[in-house]
C-alpha cells in the first residue's frame, strides 16, 4: 500500500496539545517533517472560552485561535484539517482517515482529546440540544439564542457553570440540573460547591440538586425541555449538555495500545505501542502530583505540558519525565477562581478568608501536607500557594488559615 503522504511526525487533534507539540518541535530545533491531522475545521484554537467569552460574544474567534494561520506556514508545520483517524496500524506506521486516506508516520502523537458524552435518554439528540466542546457547537447556541427565553443546563461541573453563568448575563432564564447533591462535587470540597451554588442563585439561576434528567421533552422536532426523574417539568427552548467527556481513544485501543478510560502512557507520554505518545485530555498518566496514581487531566495547563514532554522524547537528547504542578481557572460572573495541585484525595480542608466577602481560599491537605488550593478572587494565594503545593509543605492548619500571614512566609527556606 502507498501512502498519500508521510511525516516524521504525525499529530492527530489540533487542541491545545496537539498545537504545542508541534510548537515545541519546532522550539527545540527539530527540523524533520510535521503534519498536525483534526477532525474539526478550523487550526487550533482556544477551547475555554467557549463557554467564556466567545460564548457571550465577547471575543471574537480569531482571537481564540492559537496562532495566527500564517505561522504553521512559516515553521513547515503541515495542517491537515477535517479529516478523521479511524484507524491506526502501529507495525506498518500508518493511520487511515475515514475517507480512506493513508498517512504514514515516524512518530505518531496521538492528541485526539474527547468527544462530549451525550444523554442517552428520549429527546437527547433533538435539535436545540446542545454540547459545548467544539467551536462548532457554541456557533450552533448562539445562532438559535435570539430565539430562547429559558436554556436548561444539565450538569453542574465547570463547563455547565460557566454556560449557566454567562447565558444569565445574556438575560436568560437558566436551571442548572445537577445529578449529584452539589456542584462542582468530582472537582472540588464543599465550601466552594456550596459557594458557587450560593452564587448562581444570587444571580436568578434555579440550581437543582440530586435532579437525574430521566427525558429531553421535543416539541415540533426541537428540544422543548427537561422533564425529571421525580416528574418535575422544567420548559425550556434550549438545552445544554455539559456531562463531561469521553477519552478519543478507540483507534488506539483497537490497535492493541494499553488503557479504558484514556490510554495509558508513562512519564514521558509513551504509551504500550512502539512510536506512539499521547498527551492531554485522553492520556491515562501515572502524575506525581496523585500521589503517583493513574489519571486523565482535563486542562490546557497538562495539554500543553505534555506536549512539551512528547516532542522532548521525541527530538532532544535529554528528555525530561512530567512533573508539572497542576493548575486550572474557571470565570463564573466576576469570580476567578484558579486552582494549584489536585484535590482528590484530600483528608483535610482549611478555609482562608471569608466567602461572604467573595474573595478567599481553600487549601487542601493530605496527611497534613499541602497537596492543593481553591482561590476564588484570591490570586495572591494562588501564586504562592504554588510553591507549597510543588514542596508537599507540612504546614498547621491555624498558620494556613490566618489571612494576615502571606502564604510565602509559611515556606521553609
Ligand atoms: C467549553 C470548555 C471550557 C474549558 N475551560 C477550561 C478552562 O477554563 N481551563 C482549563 O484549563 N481547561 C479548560 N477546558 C479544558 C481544555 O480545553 C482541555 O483540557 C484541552 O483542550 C485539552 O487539550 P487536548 O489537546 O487534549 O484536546 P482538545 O483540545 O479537545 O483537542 C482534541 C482535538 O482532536 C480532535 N479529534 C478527536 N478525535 C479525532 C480523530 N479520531 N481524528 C482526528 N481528530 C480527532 C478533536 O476534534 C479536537 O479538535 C475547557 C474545555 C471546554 C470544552
């Protein structure tokens, strides 16, 4: 078989990975062939603010996009939009897209991200239903919402929120429907779920707990609301799906690759196939940070970190392992909140500040060491929260808690 075309390295997703892979390629002096290969049409482009700024319209998309388009020119960086891997053929070093073409490859980094998982009960797939990952999807929620009054949000993680958060300030009447008895519950303690609950009420939001959605109800072929589990009706012109995602990873998986939830590399983004890394929101990673466990990260910050580490192990002569310290941010109205470390896991949380003047932190502690922080409107704390999250600092929870105290001088020397 002949391929149409071959490279020395080959990216497939063209997110936040896998545009910083071959951003540091080319960094690093790696003068070899490199093709960034997505299903989507546009080149890379920012995700956050999809359900952020681009979302109420306050950024236009060029100033979402990565790079401007004349720089992959410049730096021989070859793109390969709308087209999709199928499937991978890890001994013959070759990928075949769902049009039939063959690609060839040195290296494969595979940045495929995930797909947003979907409801699967009655009316999930109406129109007006909507998910919120691609540019594609929020074009399709804004040029329907001239038409809406009431947008029902099913899910109150991050996405969900700022979804919630900004359709509010178009003026829209939002529910948050959230399956668990809080929000924010897989990513974050109490205090701040109960916080950000707090304030999208202040806002107008009708925020539902332990609500499971059991149909999306379709009036004339269109999304006409929510109807619960326990009966209630929620009438709706739009509904937005923000449930999480699930790993792209079925080419790889079907090529013999290791993993499930993700596909699972080592530290330097190596997974079980020869030539093959992965990095970002799809990769399975033992992270020193989880205490060494396995997990998939979904943030720019391990994205573009990762990607630096594959285009490392592929092209310069001292490699380094991942070891980057987690961060996030989430805007909500006119709270930052910005996160250091991982949370899960923690056995212990101590509040700095005071909520009611929307401006604090928490800090979370496992075996009474500093392993993460929450910082809402706090941005000081989290800038030198940092260095107690990389030094695991052992800390007294009156010391950490003590607002007068920078969190600097609490570091040893
Ligand atoms: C609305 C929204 C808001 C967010 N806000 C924040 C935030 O505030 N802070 C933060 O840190 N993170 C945020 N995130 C998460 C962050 O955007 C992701 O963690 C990041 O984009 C992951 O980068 P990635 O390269 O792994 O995947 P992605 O950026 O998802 O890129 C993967 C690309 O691969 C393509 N693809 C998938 N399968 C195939 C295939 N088989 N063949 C070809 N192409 C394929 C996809 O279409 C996509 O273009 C947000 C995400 C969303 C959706």
């Amino acid at each position: 078989m002949t391929d149409a075309a071959a490279y020395d390295v080959l990216i497939v997703g063209s997110g936040h990975g896998g545009a910083q892979a071959a951003i540091t390629l080319r960094q690093i002096g790696f003068t070899g062939s490199v093709a960034i290969l997505g299903d989507e049409a546009e080149p890379p482009y920012e995700r956050p603010p999809l359900s952020k700024d681009y979302l109420a319209g306050e950024k236009p998309f060029m100033r979402i996009l990565i790079r401007q388009r004349h720089f992959w020119a410049e730096r021989e960086i070859t793109l390969l939009p709308g087209r999709r891997v199928v499937s991978v053929d890890a001994a013959a070093h070759r990928i075949t897209t769902g049009d039939g073409e063959t690609i060839g490859y040195g290296r494969l980094i595979w940045a495929a991200g995930g797909a947003a998982r979907r409801l699967a009960c009655a009316g999930h797939d109406a129109a007006g239903a909507h998910s919120v990952r691609t540019r594609a999807d929020v074009d399709r929620v804004i040029a329907e919402l001239p038409d809406v009054a009431r947008v029902v949000v099913v899910g109150g993680g991050y996405i969900g929120l700022e979804a919630a958060a900004v359709l509010t300030k178009l003026g829209k009447q939002v529910t948050v429907v959230e399956a668990l008895d809080r929000v924010l519950a897989r990513v974050a303690g109490e205090p701040l779920s109960r916080f950000f609950e707090a304030e999208h009420r202040a806002h107008g939001v009708d925020v539902r707990l332990g609500a499971a959605v059991e149909e999306i109800l379709v009036e004339k072929a269109r999304a006409a609301g929510v109807r619960l589990a326990d009966g209630a009706v929620l009438p709706a012109e739009m509904v937005i799906v923000g449930i999480g995602i699930l790993p792209e990873v079925a080419p790889l998986i079907d090529a013999g690759a290791v993993g499930g939830n993700g596909v699972e590399v080592d530290a330097f983004c190596r997974t079980s196939l020869p030539d093959i890394f992965a990095i970002g929101d799809c990769a399975a990673h033992p992270n020193p940070f989880a205490a060494g466990r396995i997990v998939r990260l979904e943030s720019v910050q391990n994205a573009v970190d990762q990607a630096g580490v594959a285009a490392r192990a592929i092209a310069d002569t001292a490699p380094q392992p991942y070891a980057a310290v987690p961060w996030f941010w989430s805007n909500q109205y006119d709270l930052k909140l910005q996160t250091v470390g991982l949370s899960a896991g923690h056995d212990a949380c101590v509040l700095r500040g005071d909520p009611a003047t929307r401006s604090f932190s928490l800090i979370y502690l496992r075996e009474g060491a500093v392993i993460a922080l929450d910082c809402v409107n706090a941005t000081r704390d989290y800038v030198q929260g940092r260095a107690l999250v990389e030094q695991r600092a052992m800390i007294d929870a009156a010391q950490l808690a003590d607002t007068t105290t920078p969190l600097k001088t609490l570091l040893s020397a």
